[in-house]
C-alpha cells in the first residue's frame, strides 16, 4: 500500500450492496463472552469483526461489516 493511498482521510464513497454510500468510519468491533454451559462446547473468550460506519444516500447510518464496502475512488489500486 503505498503512503498516499493509507493516508486517505474519511469520509469516503463506496458502494456497498449495489448502494452508492459515503463511509465514515471504519473500526474492529470486539466483545467478550463467557464458557459454554454444557461439556466441551466452547471456552470463554474474546471475537472480533471488522466494520465500518456508512451513510446511505437518503441520510440513514448503518454499520455494516467492512468486506461489504467497496470504495470507489481508487482506480487499478492508484489514488486518484
């Protein structure tokens, strides 16, 4: 990546399933959570998911998982 394609500044537009959006944000969401109740389900732990904040075009926000935005103002991986 090179250094003027990471120090892109928000908000940026995306499209994000077939909707044109800006995205404003994005963040890893992480929670906790406790053992299994049962015997050998899962330990407690910690997960994680990448996210990002968007606005669609009538003014609603949303998160939504960051897999799903495509940012549109990179062409062939070069700034525009």
């Amino acid at each position: 990546m090179t250094d003027e394609v990471s120090e892109r500044e928000m908000p940026r537009p995306c499209v994000v399933d077939g909707e044109r959006c800006t995205c404003h944000l994005l963040y890893v969401a992480c929670w906790t959570h406790g053992a299994g109740l049962t015997a050998g389900s899962s330990p407690a732990g910690q997960e994680s998911r990448s996210m990002a904040l968007i606005e669609h075009e009538d003014g609603s926000m949303e998160n939504v998982e960051a897999y799903k935005v495509t940012f549109t103002d990179v062409t062939g991986g070069e700034a525009r």
